[in-house]
C-alpha cells in the first residue's frame, strides 16, 4: 500500500521519469488518461484532466470524491505511483507516501517539447504556455492550496538529467522506507475496502443525484446510498413495506405511526437510518422506542453513519463463509 505522487510542469520530462521509476519499483502506473478510463469503465461517467472549466464548484467536489475513492480502491490492492491527478492532495496524510514535483524553466521545457513532438519553438511555446494555463483553470482539488509543502521532494530537470532524477526519486522511497508498509491484518485490509466502498458509492450516489435531480422512491440520498450498499454485497432489501401504527385517538383514529426506511428479509430485519442532526436523531430514537414497547416482536435497528461500516462488514464477513460457520 505504498504511494508515490508525481506532479510536473508540462514539458519537464514529469511523465517520462515518472514512468521509469515505477518500472523500478514494479508500482502501478496510474495516469490521468488511465484513471479516466477506469471511472469509464466502471461507472459510465465520463471525465477528462484535460483542464476544461465545464464543472461547477458543486460537481467539482463530487468528482474530487469519486477520484479519490477510485485511487484509495486501487491503492488497496497494489502499490502505486500515481501521476497528476490529484494525489498528492488525495493521499497528503498518508504515512506511506512520498510526493514529487518535477519542474524546469519555461525555456527549458520549451525546448523538450520542440525536441520530443518534432514542431517549431514558435508552437511549442505556445502549447507550454496553454497547458501551464490549464493545469492553473484545473479545479476540481482547489479547495487545497497548492504550494511546495505539499511536496517531499523537488526536482529541478534544468540541472538533473531523467536519469539522476530517477535515482533521487528512489533514493527518496528507500530513506521513507515505503517497502516497509502494507503489513496490516485482512481484517483490518477488509475494513478498509468496505470503508472506501462507502466512500465510493456515497460519491457516486451524489453524482448521480445531481444528474437526475431526483430521488425517485427515496425521500433522503442517504436512503439511495443505503440501498446502493445493499446491492453491492447482494443484501436483498425492501423501501418502507410496512405502515406501523404506534397510538391511536379516543375515537380509534391513527394518531401516530411509523414507516422504518428498510427491511431485510433475510434477516427479518427493520432498518431505520438516521443522520448526525441531534432533532432527527431525538425523533427517531423516540418512534423506535415505541415501536419496540407495542411490538415487542419486531426487529428493528437505528443506524447512524459510522453503524454502515459496522453492519456491512457482518454481512460480508458472513457471505464469505460457508454453512455453519460462524461470524
């Protein structure tokens, strides 16, 4: 689970030395255009680093979630060295990273450009001068103040050649000691994959609100995002089946009654779900008590936020074993 970041200036040989040290290393080499086809492939949602301004600050943040819960993903099962995309800002606590920036005068990158693309100095100028305009319009992760604390190395290649650069890099990784980590328990490797399946649907539950605008049968997107989880580890649900009435007027008129959010068949299970505001905490807490003194035989649990984690890892847990064994 090691990490390496490597951001460039355009035209500084970034990509190029980014690539021979996780040859090195045998990381996995994750581009911008890799990490595009990826979130393709996997969700039908079309993204491109090329720069284009055609997000709101909104849908930014959405998109900012649903990369950083795809790279987390794939960190999970290897170790990567990942190019652009916003690692250093995705993993900027990671005890196993190591980030890098790689730069060069204006010049100077010019020149590679020219030189690697076979095009005038008058055109390469120009496409220097476009993509250091780019990664400046580039927002999706400006919410974080970019700067050179972000970096545990910088690389200057107007006086370090790729290959000097390669070797500081990996000089780099051996005095971070990053072939050191990775040693947890799978109970603990499991949780964490659980946790960033959350993470990942809760994004891609808020993108695909945003889309349609519409909650269909769900009255809240937690509610969706519940259900996606539900799906994903093949859990068979039901949306609000059941009407509870819980007290009645002197007349036998219904007064009160409660709707729980789901129910698992499988386990004859209510599920109410609930969020961090303390009055709908209160009130829920309230309609589950009652529910539980009229009907002693129902079944039902309140789930707070971190409870996801919790129930869903059972469930997994359980799925995994075979008959008779217990979680």
């Amino acid at each position: 689970m090691a990490i390496i970041t490597v951001s460039y200036q355009y035209g500084s040989r970034g990509e190029i030395i980014g690539q021979e040290v996780a040859a090195r290393l045998g990381f996995d080499f994750i581009t911008p255009e890799r990490l595009s086809e990826s979130i393709h492939e996997r969700y039908q949602i079309n993204y491109s680093f090329k720069g284009e301004s055609n997000h709101t600050r909104e849908s930014s943040k959405l998109v900012a979630g649903l990369i950083s819960a795809v790279l987390t993903d794939m960190a999970l099962f290897n170790h990567l060295l990942i190019l652009e995309c916003g690692g250093q800002f995705i993993f900027r606590s990671f005890p196993n990273a190591l980030h890098v920036w790689i730069m060069a005068p204006r010049d100077l990158r010019t020149r590679n450009v020219a030189m690697e693309q076979n095009i005038s100095l008058e055109e390469a100028l120009k496409r220097v001068e476009e993509q250091d305009r780019r990664r400046e319009r580039h927002f999706i992760f400006r919410h974080f103040s970019e700067g050179s604390e972000r970096y545990d190395l910088s690389i200057n290649t107007s006086g370090i050649e790729t290959g000097p650069a390669v070797e500081l890099i990996l000089c780099a990784a051996r005095l971070k000691k990053l072939d050191s980590y990775g040693m947890v328990s799978d109970e603990n490797i499991e949780r964490l994959k659980l946790r960033n399946q959350i993470r990942l649907q809760k994004a891609l539950t808020n993108l695909s609100l945003e889309k349609t605008a519409s909650l269909n049968q769900f009255a809240h997107p937690s509610e969706l995002l519940f259900a996606h989880l539900m799906d994903f580890y093949g859990i068979r649900w039901e949306y609000e089946p059941r009407t509870f009435p819980l007290r009645y007027d002197e007349k036998g008129n219904i007064v009160e009654a409660f709707s729980p959010d789901f129910y698992l068949p499988d386990s004859d299970l209510y599920v109410e779900l609930t969020t961090m505001k303390q009055s709908l905490v209160t009130k829920k807490n309230k309609k589950v008590r009652l529910l539980r003194e009229v009907y002693p035989e129902i079944k039902i649990r309140l789930l707070y936020q971190k409870d996801f984690e919790d129930l869903l890892f059972k469930y997994a847990a359980k799925k995994q074993q075979g008959p008779g064994e217990k979680v």
